[in-house]
C-alpha cells in the first residue's frame, strides 16, 4: 500500500453542493501559480486493525517551477517509513519528476522509487495530444519498455486539472469529475476522479494553524477545501469504492496544506512545516500567456 500511497503526490498538483456540473474555463479566468518549494511532514492519522500498518513517519519536499510561456515543472522526492502490526519496518523513497506546457498539451514524466534501497521501479514517458478526425492522447513510454499507449483525448494532464480545479472554484463550481492522467501506474494508466470543491476561505480568514516558516506569504491569498475521489477508469462509478480519497487546503496561487489520503482501512496526513516561493519566470513582452 507504501507504492499506492505515494502516486497520489504525482498529480498533486488537486462543503459540497451536490450537483454535477460541466464547466468550461475561459482564457480571462487564466491561473498563474507561484513557483514555490513545499516540505510536508507526513504521519499516520488513523487505521483499521485489519490494515496491517501501525505507523508512518517521512517528509516529502516538493517543488513548482515554470510560467504560463514556459510550461511548469514539478518535482518531488518523497521518503517514509511504513511499520507493520509485526513491527517490520520498509523504507520507501520516491523520486519523480515532470514538465507539462501551460496549455496541457504535452507532459514529460519521469518517476523512480527504491525500497529499502532497491530499486523497485521505474517509469518514464511522454505524452501529447494529437489532432485529426479522432484525436487522442498518445503515450510513448521508454520505461519500463518501449510501448505506445493511446488514450481518450478528454484526458487531463496534472497542472491542467489543478488550474481547472481553481478557475472551477473562482466560478462556484462544487462537483467537478475529470479524467486524469499523470504518468502513474507503469504510464499504462489514467484515473476517473471527482473533486469536491468546499467554499471559499477569503484572503486573511481561517489563518493556518499551526503556524511554519512562510505561512505569513499565504495570508493573503484565498483557497478552498478540496476532496479528489479516485476511481478506476472503465469502470462504473457508482459501482466501486474510489481507489483513495484526497483532501487538502488548495490556495489560488497553487500552494497546498491540510494534506490527507484516506484508504479506507488507513489515512495519512501531510503537515506543511516548510514554504519558500521561488523566482517566478517570466514571459517576454510580445508572448501570449496561455
């Protein structure tokens, strides 16, 4: 479950009212994130007897990068440490890394993890979306083999889904569903996901608590409760549990708190101890943001 656990960070970068809406941002509701490096204390925050896991402990830094000429980049390295009911302990050390164009067309994707120092996997790919009378979102993966892939073009890629998910909560939006594609699962994979989208925490209210190194940075910045429910793609919804459920506080300029992931049997949290903003990039004069 340590492997499973650790994907969700991949497409990190995610009250309800009930109704299922389709939503359409336009080019003015445009999101601009902040470059920043995030570091997220993680813990056990409950479990079941029958989960088999009696604590977690480990830290995962993540870090933002890019413009809206330049595309974004994310990269992440995540450790911890999983102990079973038995007391036997696994090291696990996630390692990924991504480059996605502002305008969700293209995605670069590399991921590497090692337990207990082993190497355990490992993938790497590219995918883009391609134009013609049936258009479709077409991998091509170099690890863990050459293969091509092909998916439905309603795909969206990891930073495509986060600036969706904030224009959708600038409009009042509460229930978003989108499928999502983030390289995970071998590359082989994409999730149908619902998003659960709280009401709005305006700029200076509900302050973070408690208070870590750069919190002072967000105080002026609105952000919303958000739940994503995973679920197996091909499969009828309303038929299956989600895979996990993630929660977190999602500021508009991208940052995010309040982590948890809840499996149903075991939940961990993230505590974001840690938040330096970078040096924004910046697009020439004459170039069009996407």
């Amino acid at each position: 479950m340590t492997s499973r656990f650790e994907k969700y960070v991949w497409s990190l970068f995610a009250g309800f009212a009930g109704l299922l809406v389709s939503f359409s941002a336009s080019a003015a509701d445009a999101v601009h994130f902040a470059p920043h490096r995030a570091v997220y204390e993680l813990s056990l925050e409950n479990s079941t007897a029958g989960s088999g896991v009696s604590g977690v402990t480990g830290r995962m830094v993540y870090e933002l990068n890019g413009s809206p000429c330049d595309g974004y980049t994310q990269n992440m390295r995540f450790v911890t440490v999983m102990t079973n009911q038995e007391g036997t302990e696994t090291l696990s050390d996630l390692r990924n890394s991504s480059w996605e164009d502002a305008n969700g067309k293209k995605l670069r994707f590399s991921s590497t993890q090692y337990q207990n120092d082993e190497l355990a996997d490992s993938s790497q790919g590219d995918a883009a979306r391609s134009k013609g009378p049936t258009p479709v979102v077409g991998v091509d993966l170099t690890k863990p083999s050459k293969k091509r892939v092909s998916l439905p073009n309603d795909i969206y890629f990891p930073m495509q889904h986060a600036s969706t998910l904030v224009q959708a909560a600038k409009n009042g939006v509460h229930l978003f569903m989108a499928n999502l594609y983030d390289g995970s699962e071998k590359g082989e994979k994409y999730y149908l996901t619902s998003t659960a989208i709280g009401n709005e925490y305006a700029p200076g209210t509900k302050p973070l608590s408690p208070a870590f190194k750069g919190s002072d940075k967000l105080a002026g910045v609105a952000s919303w409760p958000m739940s994503i429910s995973y679920f197996d793609a091909g499969k009828d919804k309303e038929d299956q549990l989600p895979a996990y459920e993630l929660s977190f506080r999602y500021f508009e300029n991208g940052v995010t708190s309040n982590l948890k992931i809840d499996y149903g049997e075991f939940a961990i949290k993230g505590e974001l101890k840690e938040l330096t903003f970078l040096d924004s990039g910046k697009c020439p004069a004459n170039a069009s943001a996407h």
